[in-house]
C-alpha cells in the first residue's frame, strides 16, 4: 500500500451505529436483515433493500466468520460517496449451520465502489481485525454503546 494517512476506526464508525443486541439473532440471516435494515436509509436513493440482501447473501463475506467470533460482511456500491457502517454485539452469540464459529461481533460496511475508495477499504478491514482480534471478550461484557464506542475511540 502506499503512504495512506493513519486511520481511525472511529472514523467510519459514529457511536449511534454501534448496538448491543442482548437477545441475539435466532440465526445469521436475522442478524444480516437487521444490520442492512438499520444502513437502509442512508442509502436508500442508491439500491433497493431486497437488491441489498441479495448481493450480500452472494457475497463471499457472508459466510465468513473469525474464530474469535468477528463476523466483517461488507459491499461495495457505485452509487455510494461515503463509508456506511454499524457494529453489532450479540452477547447471546448468533449459530448459524452455514458458519463454523459462533458470532459475537458484526462489523457491518457499505463503501463506495471507486478506485479513491479502494486502498481506504482495506484499511478499515485490517483495522477492524486488529482491534477486536484479542478484545472480543472484553466488548461482549461491556453493558452500554457508549462503553464500546470509548474503547474504539481508545484504539491507536
């Protein structure tokens, strides 16, 4: 990669996206119908909701789940200008039979679908694994939004 600016998660991430969803999904395509449900309206004008869940559910991210339980589903859009983002926390993990790994943590994005965007999307991949890598334990028990959302801000 080329000399990119340090990058912040908190950056692409506002605290109201972050969420902690106690009673779980009841399987994978719930917690994936929430998350696109909550980006929705922000970018509404681009793309249908049901052309949305389709390109997700032929995403190749879809089914891939960390062992650590870090789920990372993400698109990419033409018609987006900007990163559209959402953290959620299932502290009651999400079982699924099409994943290996328990889910506790999906770090949803939407990004525009640009070559200016590329290298910045790979960016906030890798810091999204870095900084839940060891940390998925710890967030699981935090009890408010704003618990997680001062740790991400924490985060160098």
């Amino acid at each position: 990669m080329t000399g990119q600016k340090a990058f912040s998660l908190s950056s692409v991430l506002s605290c109201e996206n972050i969420i902690i969803k106690k009673e779980g999904f009841k399987d994978l395509k719930s917690l994936i119908d929430f998350g696109i449900s909550f980006l929705y309206p922000s970018i509404s004008d681009s793309v249908t909701i049901n052309a949305l869940k389709e390109k997700m559910e032929k995403s190749p991210s879809f089914y891939t789940v960390f062992d650590n339980g870090l789920f990372i589903p993400h698109l990419k859009f033409e018609s987006l200008n900007d990163f559209k983002s959402v953290l959620i926390i299932t502290p009651k993990p999400v079982k699924d039979n099409n994943i290996k790994y328990d889910i506790f943590l999906t770090f949803m994005l939407f990004s525009p679908l640009s070559k200016s965007f590329f290298e910045k999307h790979l960016n906030i991949l890798s810091s999204v694994t870095k900084a839940f890598r060891d940390s998925v334990p710890q967030i699981v028990l935090m009890k408010e939004p704003s618990e997680v959302c001062s740790y991400i801000k924490s985060l160098k």
